[in-house]
C-alpha cells in the first residue's frame, strides 16, 4: 500500500471483530502491530477511536493506514459490478493467482462458469478479453455451479490447458468445499459413497441416487467433517469430493440429510423448520481450496476467501473461519 485507504464495511461483514475484519483483508498484518496501530489512533472507525473487539457495520468506513503487507485479492466483488463491470475489470478483481500457464480466480456465486439457456454473462465469455498477444484465449479446465463460489482454474495456453485437464480426470487435484447445511450429521466425519444418475427436468439437470448398475449411473464419492456446528440447527462442514460428478456434494449432503442451506434443487424443509434470521436464502457452498500439480511441476495450492453470503453467515453464527485448521 501507498497510502491512507479509507474502505466501507460491506452487508456480508455486519458484526464482524474489527481485528478479525482486518485479518480478512490484510492476513499478512500480525495482532501486535495492529494493537500498535489502535492504540496510536491511525486505525479509525468512522473517524473515530477503534478496539480490537468493535463490531463493524454496512456502510461504516475504515480507515487503513499504510502497511507493508497486500490486501487479500479476489473478494469484495458486488452483485452490481459482476454483471455491469468491465470483462478484464472484474476478472482482475476475481484474480487469486497467476503465472505464466495458469489463472486462478475466486468466482463469485451467481456467475455462470459457461453459457447456457437464459445466460447473459458468463467466465468463459469473459475471457475473450484476456487473449495473449498470439490471440489465446484462456481455456477452463473444471468447472463451477453457477450459485458455488470459490476456486476455479484456468490454463493461459493450449499445453497447460491438456496437462491440468489430465490432473482433475486423473483425480490428482485436491479439492476442499466449504459447506453450511440443515442440522448435524450423525458421524462427525465419514465418506459417503453411491451412485448417482442425472435426469432433466423442467428446471434443468436434477441428480439423483441411484441403484449400482442403473442405466447412466456413475460412482461418486465425498468425504466430510464437521468444523463447527450452531446447536442441533446448523452444520459447517469441510467436504472434499474424490470424483467430480454433477451436483455431486450437493446431492451428497442431501442424502446424509443435511442438505446445503439456499439450495434450489436439494433443500427440503418440513413445515417447522424457519430459516434462520439474517442468513440469506442463498446455496451456501464455496470451493475453499483446490492443491493441483502445476504444468511446470510442483503444486499450486490457492485459498479463496468466503463469498459476502457466506461470510455474513459465518459472522451471525460466531464460527471462526482458522478453525477448520487450514
């Protein structure tokens, strides 16, 4: 940083710790120098004297002076400016991570990955303005529901684009999902196996379980584990899928019934179960990390931050995004 930043608190950061809204867009910036900072005034809520433990609200601004770490990239994007803002505007604001072969973006919930029926906007389109100088267009490797957020490859040239393809078809990606989902599972933690089968309906692709041997019916297979839970209401679960079938978590979570809160085509409520106030009704499911062999060797290993919903929802529950011990 340059200078003074003066930066507004967003709605998905309502209540949220002062310390623990700074570590979330500053995680370089250590607790003591920023009690130093508090303590000294340059750190204001405002304009005024700020602590450690103030809550932040919509609409208050922080005043940031310089620091000698980066702020986090890839989150903050509004619902207005993914679909109104400049194609190469809002990729460089979804941007995680990049290198000469790869991309890595934070994909907001809501836009689409690819086009499709009633799709105006979409990644895929999108990169068309990133071409190279040699007119190469960045190609997607994996793919993303439209209402998931999070982590999502892309190769910058042909030879990365075959080489990462070959890494998720060769189950060599890592990949681990942030979930909140209706009440507790019974194992705290426990991989679910079966087989699912995908059939249109008039609100589009539906999975459902189905029978071994069953025509069109592949094996899928997730892990999870409880990270935090809220009573007997709600669960936060970390779930990693060992294939990548369609809707595969989602369908998984609904069958250990505990399906994923604001899912369209998964959640199922009785009659007495009332959504709880200030969650938004909205899928809560966000590709929190993907560790994936390089093109050029090594890992890339990218974390992406919660999307607004979710991060909101974390906040009005009190979980602690550092307890699932990444």
């Amino acid at each position: 940083m340059a200078g003074v930043e003066q930066i507004t608190v967003e709605a998905g950061e309502a209540g949220m710790r002062l310390d623990r809204w700074f570590k979330s867009h500053f995680p370089g910036l250590g607790f003591g120098h920023l009690q130093k900072l508090l303590r000294s005034g340059q750190v204001r809520v405002d304009g005024g004297r700020a602590k450690a433990d103030t809550r932040v609200e919509p609409g208050q601004v922080v005043r940031v002076p310089p620091l000698e770490v980066d702020r986090k990239a890839g989150e903050g994007l509004s619902p207005s400016m993914v679909r109104a803002g400049d194609d190469a505007e809002v990729l460089q604001k979804m941007l995680l991570h990049e290198d000469p072969k790869v991309f890595v973006f934070n994909k907001p919930a809501g836009l689409a990955v690819q086009g499709g029926s009633g799709v105006a906007r979409h990644v895929d389109g999108m990169l068309e303005a990133w071409r190279n100088k040699k007119g190469e267009k960045p190609r997607l490797v994996h793919r993303l529901d439209r209402d998931t957020s999070g982590v999502l490859v892309v190769a910058r040239t042909r030879l990365a684009a075959m080489k990462l393809a070959e890494a998720f078809r060769g189950r060599d990606a890592e990949k681990t999902y942030w979930a909140l989902v209706k009440g507790v599972p019974k194992k705290r933690e426990d991989k679910i196996s079966t087989w699912l089968v995908k059939e249109p309906s008039p609100e589009g692709d539906r999975v459902r379980v189905a029978k071994h041997g069953e025509t069109g019916a592949d094996h899928a297979v997730s892990h999870y584990r409880v990270v935090e839970q809220a009573a007997q209401t709600l669960s936060w679960l970390e779930m990693e899928p060992y294939t990548g079938r369609t809707h595969q978590l989602r369908v998984h979570a609904h069958y250990i019934g505990c399906p994923i809160i604001g899912d369209p085509k998964y959640f199922e409520a009785d009659t007495n179960w009332e959504f709880p106030g200030g969650i938004q009704n909205r899928l809560h499911l966000h590709a929190r990390r993907i560790v994936i062999p390089h093109p050029d060797g090594g890992k890339i290993d990218v974390t992406a931050p919660l999307s607004p919903h979710m991060r909101q929802s974390w906040n009005l529950l009190g979980f602690d995004e550092n307890a699932a011990g990444e």
